[in-house]
C-alpha cells in the first residue's frame, strides 16, 4: 500500500533505527505525521512507552489498515492514537504536545502551501526542546520528471525553500545528511533523500525593566518581561538576574 514493494522489513528497520540514532527513549511522545499503515509505526508503538505514539493520515484505507495491523501484532495495550485527518492533526490532537515529529517520505508530496501549513501545525506540536524530522529529495534525478506515487505528485524543495517557510513558524532548519546514512535501503532510488531537522528558534528576550534587589513597600515581586514578545520571566526576577550574571536590565537574555 505504501512505498517501493517489497521493502517493507528493511524501511520499517530504517525508521525505528534513524530515531533512536536521533535521540528517541521510550519515555518520549512521538507525533507520526502521514504515517501510513505503520510501516515506521510499528516499530514505534512496540519500543515506546504506551500512550505515546500518534499516528495521522490522509488516507482512510491506511488507517484503517493500520488499525488491523495494531490488532495483528497485538499492541493494542499499547494504546496509540490513530486519526484520519486533513489539517496535518490539527483538529485531531486537540493541543498535545511532542517531543519528537517524524514525516517520513511526504515532504516531497506536498507543495509549498501544504508544507507552511504543516510547518505551522508542527511548530504547535513541538514541546519546547522537541525535534521534528522529515526529508526532501536529495538530488532532482532521484525522481523520474512528471512521475507520481499512488495520485501524488513529486515537488522538488530545496533546503533553502525548507528554511524560509520554517523561520515563518520561528523554526530552525538543520540538515542531517541523507537518508541511506541512517539505513535507508541503498537499492532504493530515494536513498539520497535530505534528512532536515527542524527545531525551534532560540528566542533572545529583551528585559523591559530594571529588577530591584529589595521590595520596600511590599508590593508582590517584580516579574521581568520582554520588550518584544511580553513573554514574563520567573516571579523571582532577583535570582532570574544573578543566574543571569546579574547583567543590566535591557540586555538580551534567554526566559
Ligand atoms: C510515501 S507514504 C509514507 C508513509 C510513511 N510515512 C512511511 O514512510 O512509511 C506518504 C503517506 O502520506 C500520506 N499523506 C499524503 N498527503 C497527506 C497529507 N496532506 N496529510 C497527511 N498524510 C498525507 C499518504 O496517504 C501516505 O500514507
């Protein structure tokens, strides 16, 4: 139903082993975004914690599968969520948080609407260190011109494109090299694929007041804000300060 035939074994080896390359512990939420019928997933949902695997797609006829393959390999304890969805989860996931995004051969089926919207969404999803992963076509000649897979086209993105939609949602773009370096089959044309990295941009906060070191009259503590976002600091803005090396009030500072 999905992908090159007959590789079913070795691309669902190449997932669960490119996120634990990455980072993934049992204990992290994982957010599956056109995740087909579980190739990566089920690998995922036996190593994770239950409760945290997502899984959305576009596509009922997968997630419909993947329901039966959940029931077929017995992980229904595992409790993960499955939804066809239109809005990349947005209606779906109703607020949810994760530590980990993977989009696993799909950037390359959407055009550039579909992935600032997607990037929109994620930028929602991502907990505050979170990690989103997807990958483009590495090289145009990987792709033969005009072809499709299963009704969709093939775009082009370049990492450059990637990056500019990104920073719309305050997201950094990092390539991770290709695909084939994390064990994508090296039979598969698509082996050269960019593996990107997307994680939120480091905010530089700027203090909009001075933080007093006493508190005469009483009042309730000062809480230092930005000048730019509004965003507050610790209600302990004194040791918010000396953590800070006590720098003057005005310097550009992480909250
Ligand atoms: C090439 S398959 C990849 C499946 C899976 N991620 C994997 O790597 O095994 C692309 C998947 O994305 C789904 N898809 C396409 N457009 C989508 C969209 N706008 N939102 C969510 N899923 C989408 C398709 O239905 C299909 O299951």
């Amino acid at each position: 139903m999905v992908g090159p035939i007959g590789y079913w074994t070795e691309l669902q080896a190449y997932q669960i082993g490119a996120l634990l390359k990455l980072g993934l512990k049992p204990h992290h939420r994982l957010l599956d975004i056109g995740c087909g019928p579980l190739r990566g997933g089920l690998g995922f949902i036996d190593y994770l914690d239950a409760g945290n695997y997502a899984g959305i797609d576009l596509s009922e006829a997968c997630i419909a599968e993947a329901h039966m393959q959940i029931a077929r390999e017995g992980l229904a304890s595992k409790n993960p969520f499955l939804a066809v969805s239109d809005s990349f989860g947005w209606k779906e996931l109703n607020g949810r948080r994760f530590d980990y995004i993977w989009c696993s051969q799909l950037l390359y089926h959407l055009d550039e609407k579909q992935v600032d919207s997607l990037l929109q969404r994620a930028s929602h999803f991502l907990a505050p260190r979170g990690r989103f992963y997807g990958d483009i076509i590495g090289y145009p000649n990987a792709v033969k011109e005009d072809s499709q897979w299963n009704g969709f086209r093939f775009y082009l993105h370049t990492v450059d494109v990637l990056k500019e939609i990104a920073a719309r949602h305050l997201l950094d773009v990092t390539p991770k090299g290709q695909i084939e370096d994390y064990g994508y089959p090296s039979q598969i044309r698509l082996k050269t694929n960019a593996l990107l990295e997307c994680s939120r941009k480091e905010i530089q906060h700027e203090l909009c007041q001075p933080v007093h070191s006493e508190n005469p009259d009483g009042e309730p503590p000062f809480m230092p804000q930005c000048m730019q976002c509004g965003q507050q600091g610790p209600a302990d803005g004194q040791s918010f300060l000396s953590r800070e090396s006590g720098k003057a009030p005005g310097t550009r500072i992480s909250i």
